[in-house]
C-alpha cells in the first residue's frame, strides 16, 4: 500500500504556489472553506429514516481536498466561529449557540469532524481521492472517526444504560451511505476535470 503523503490535492492544482500569492490564496480558502461547512450545516434534504444533513459531507470532502494542514486550519476556524455564537452547526439556532450548544449532545461528533479531516487530508495526501474505490474507504474511515468520540460522548453525558446507538448512530448509517457514494464519485471526477484542463 502506497502510503507516500506529498501529493497534490485539490486546491493545489490553481493558483499561486508559493510566496505571499500563496498566503493570499490559502486565507480566501480557509474563509471560503468556513462558509462552505455553515452553509452545508444547514442543508437538510428528506430521507428515511431522519434527513440527511450535508455538514459531515462537507466536512469530509473538504478535507482531502484541502489537505491535513489547511483542513484542520479550516475545521478549526469553523469550531471558533461556532464557538463565538453564530449559528453555524446543524441542529444550532439563535437561542442555541456557542460554547453551551458545543458541550451538548453534538460535542464529541464535532471532536471527530476535527480528527476526520485530518485524516481525509492525509489520505489524499496519498492519492486516495483520485480512485473512487479508496475514496469510499477514506470516507468509511473518516465517518468512523466522527462516530467514534460522537457516541462515547453521549454516552459519558446521558449515561450508558440509554439507547446510545439508536440516538446517535442506527439512523444516520443510509444517508451517511449516500454521501460516501456521493464523495466517491466526486473527487475522482474533479481529477478528472484537472487532468484534461492539463492535457
């Protein structure tokens, strides 16, 4: 297995490369990036058995193709601005913001948005994103990282003799099905795309 972490992802393949150009270009992502996860937070489109809301999706396809570095600069501005008050993560709202609405239920999911783009970055690093098969398994792994801390934090908040995995697991596993589907065939199509603009 290939695991060499210094190829190009995504947004390396536009715009300056290096010098004060590049500062420039990574700050307008990092912004751009930010707005694109609080937008996505709220996209909720109808399914069974709850809605798939877009966030982890987001989350997940902009880490490989930002990479580790500049998606865990993105996910972490994205955690400060929530932080400060706005309205900017799923299931948030004017009355239910910030720090208070951080250490509720959806604490340790927004822990493992965090550890899932760095990992997604990593992988794409390694050119996961160009094959639609190591896609889906980047993405397995990376919902597997937000799960993970997600449900332990339920479970250390309302205690484990609760339905843990019926409140935050069972019923999210067919649209987290879709997405996968969904970021495996994006990402190796937008290489695609780079490879013919190249050509």
């Amino acid at each position: 297995m290939d695991l060499t972490f210094d190829r190009d992802v995504l947004v390396d393949t536009f715009g300056a490369k290096e010098g004060s150009a590049l500062r420039l270009k990574q700050a307008a992502l990092v912004v751009f990036g930010i707005a694109a996860l609080a937008a996505s937070a709220k996209i909720s489109v109808p399914m069974w058995p709850v809605p798939i809301t877009m966030g982890t999706f987001a989350v997940l396809s902009m880490g490989a193709a930002y990479g580790a570095r500049l998606g865990l600069v993105t996910i972490l501005g994205y955690m400060l601005v929530g932080a400060l008050g706005f309205d900017v993560f799923a299931g948030s709202s004017a009355e239910k913001h910030g720090l208070t609405y951080m250490m509720g239920g959806t604490g340790g999911y927004l822990v493992g948005y965090v550890l899932a783009v760095g990992l997604l970055g990593m992988l794409a690093r390694a050119g996961w994103d160009r094959s639609p098969l190591k896609m889906a398994g980047a993405m397995l792994m990376g919902n597997a990282l937000i799960y993970v801390p997600g449900l332990i934090w339920l479970g250390m908040l309302y205690g484990w003799d609760k339905p843990i995995l019926d409140w935050g697991l069972t019923p999210f596993l067919i649209g987290d099905a879709v997405k996968l589907a969904l970021a495996a065939l994006i990402l190796p199509a937008a290489w695609k795309l780079v490879g013919r603009a190249r050509g």
